[in-house]
C-alpha cells in the first residue's frame, strides 16, 4: 500500500533512536500518523517543525498498519510564526486543535483548505486574530457543530439578534428569547455582521467558540479538556488587547 498527498505537520516525536512519528493533516486522507526513518537524523529533524508544509508518501504493507512517511520540504512556516509571539501561540493552537480532534483517517478536505489559508497568514499579524477566529467557527462547522447566526431561531427575524442557544448554536433576538435571555449565551460583536472586530471583540468571541468546543467536542466526544495551547492563545490575546487600549 502506498498514496502521495502534501500535508501539515501537527506534531512530531521521537520513536527510537533514529526515527520519528508525525502526525499529518492532509486533504485526501485527513489526520494520518507514520513514521520516518531517521527523522531525528540533523538532515531530517529540521524539516519536521509543526505547521509545516510537507509533500509525502506513505508506505505499509497493510493499509491498517502505522506505515512509513518519506518526507520532503514544501514551505516551513516555524522562522515566521516565531517572530511573533501571539501568533505563534495561534499556530499553536490550530495544530493542537486539529490533532485533538480530527479522527484519524477521515478526510475533510474543506477544513484543510481552510487551515492551509489561515497558516499562509501568520506573516500578517494584523488580520491573524480574525481569521483565526473564522477558522474555528470553520471547525465547528465541519465537525457538525456549526454556528447559524443567521436569523433567530424562535421568531425567524433577522434584526436584534443578541444571543446565541448554547444547544443548537443558533442566534435568539431578545424578543425570542422573552424569559429563557438568562440561559442563553450573549452574541459578540466579532460575530456579527459588520461587527467590531479588534482583538478585544476577537477574543469575547473566541469565548463562544470555546463553550461549544469544550462542551459539543471535547466533553461530548472525546472526553477530555481542550487543548491548553487554546487557551494560552486566547490569553495572550486578551493582554495584547489590553496592552492597545
């Protein structure tokens, strides 16, 4: 058995001696572990930096089998994440997100498009925060959990939305919501159409996120927390907006 696909280095780690095993994000064959003889090798090791780039094949003698990955070098993105550090902490993130919780061999090649978009960005610093925030409604989207803010989901009105169903995602205008408005999430301002988008707003809305993440994905399906480079994230965020204001 054996295929060839370009993919994104989740994570990497030493197997052995010489060798190593990455995790891969790629668009024919989702998230795809293997291993790499003499990946900790100083030829090999540099190439597999996480968010990187990586044109691969993959062989084993049976398709259920861990396999072999042969890996060459497309584009590295770890020398412009690290010239900043918010953003490397969102590199971070989107990695640690992805490998939490994309099953193993499941494509998803629209998620990929959308990941290999926001990772192509992390040299503008300025339009990060928010396209990182669209990528992770994109998340919940492809996983079946997306956000419809589109119009209330009680009244059907598309004006006053202002809240969000912490069951369905869907947004609730504070007509709908009538005595439920204390159960119900509040909408951000990033979140909204033509709404405010600095990293203050950004990281409010990333608080959203973050409840349907932790509650329809990481307790509802894989049990455990979410990862902390999220929430490390999220925290330098926060202090780089209250550094600005």
């Amino acid at each position: 058995m054996d295929w060839r696909d370009t993919g994104i280095l989740l994570s990497a780690r030493r197997h052995g001696e010489s060798a190593m095993i990455i995790d891969v994000f790629t668009p024919e064959r989702g998230r795809h572990s293997g291993v790499v003889r003499g990946g900790a090798s100083r030829k090999i090791a540099p190439i597999l930096q996480p968010g990187a780039q990586l044109d691969l094949v993959w062989r084993a003698r049976l398709e259920d089998h861990l396999g072999s990955f042969t890996v060459e070098l497309q584009r590295s993105r770890a020398a412009i994440a690290m010239q900043n550090r918010t953003t490397l902490a969102g590199m971070n993130a989107t990695l640690a997100l992805l490998a939490f919780v994309l099953p193993e061999r499941e494509p998803h090649p629209g998620l990929y498009t959308h990941t290999q978009n926001l990772l192509d960005l992390l040299d503008q610093t300025d339009l990060w925060p928010l396209a990182y925030l669209r990528w992770e409604t994109a998340l919940l989207d492809d996983l079946g959990y997306g956000l419809d803010l589109s119009c209330c989901a009680v009244t059907g009105v598309t004006d006053g939305l202002i809240y969000v169903s912490p069951k369905s995602g869907r947004a609730v205008s504070d007509q709908g919501a009538g005595i439920w408005a204390d159960r119900l999430l509040p909408l951000p301002d990033a979140l909204r159409e033509d709404g405010a988008t600095d990293n203050t707003d950004i990281a409010e809305a990333l608080g959203l996120t973050g409840y349907f993440l932790e509650h329809k994905l990481a307790v509802g399906q894989v049990g455990k927390p979410l990862p902390e480079a999220r929430a490390r994230y999220l925290d330098l965020l926060r202090r780089t907006a209250s550094t600005t204001e």
